[in-house]
C-alpha cells in the first residue's frame, strides 16, 4: 500500500494524540506531586523553600551570578531601556 503526504501527516498526528492521551494517563495525581506543600504556601515561594530537597542544584545556583539577577542594577538597567525602547510593548 502506497500512502500520500497528507495520510502520512494524519497518521503521525493520530499517533501523536494518542502518545499525548498515553502520557496524561501516566501523570501521577497533584496529591502525589513533592511540591505541594511549598506551593500550598506561596505561588512564588523564595529559593530557599527548594533548598531542603535540592540542596545540590540550590548551592550551585546560589553562588552563580543568575541567583543575583534580579537584584542587580545593571539588569534593571537593561531592563528599564528595553522597556523605554519598545515602549514597554514586552509584557510590563
Ligand atoms: C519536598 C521536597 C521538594 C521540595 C521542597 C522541592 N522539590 Fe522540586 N522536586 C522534588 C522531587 C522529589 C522531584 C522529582 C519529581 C519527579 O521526578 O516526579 C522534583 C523535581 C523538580 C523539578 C524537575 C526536575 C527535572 O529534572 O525534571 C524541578 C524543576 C523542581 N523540582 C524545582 C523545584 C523548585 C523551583 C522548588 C522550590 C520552589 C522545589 N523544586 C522544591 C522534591 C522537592
């Protein structure tokens, strides 16, 4: 049997539908999720809530310059000019 583009196309989005139905299936119940209770807290809990089962990836993070990003005067700098420059059409 010779199949065309467009069957191909259905076919491989068929099977893509399907996975996706697979995979939600799979996906353990919020009840069961190891983050509940920092977010039950706060939706926008501090780092260091993380701190206590990521202590590798926290103490990497913690010294790198991305954990002073949002406190730096240079990335506010850039920030305000990229707002002033589209007129603050990026989400602000
Ligand atoms: C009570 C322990 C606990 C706390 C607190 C916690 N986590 Fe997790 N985290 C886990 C566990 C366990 C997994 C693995 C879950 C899984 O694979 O289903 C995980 C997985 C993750 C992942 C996915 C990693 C991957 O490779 O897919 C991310 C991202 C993450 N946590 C971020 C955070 C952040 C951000 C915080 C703080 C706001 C946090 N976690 C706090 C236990 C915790």
């Amino acid at each position: 049997m010779k199949l065309d583009a467009a069957a191909v196309w259905c076919l491989s989005l068929m099977l893509g539908c399907m996975a996706g139905i697979a995979f939600a299936a799979d996906t353990p119940p919020v009840a069961t999720d190891p983050h509940a209770a920092v977010f039950a807290e706060s939706n926008f809990p501090s780092a260091s809530a993380c701190a206590s089962c990521h202590q590798k990836v926290f103490s990497e993070w913690s010294a790198s310059n991305h954990a002073y990003a949002s406190i730096s005067p240079m990335f506010h700098k850039f920030e305000q000019a990229v707002n002033d420059l589209t007129s603050g059409t990026i989400g602000h």
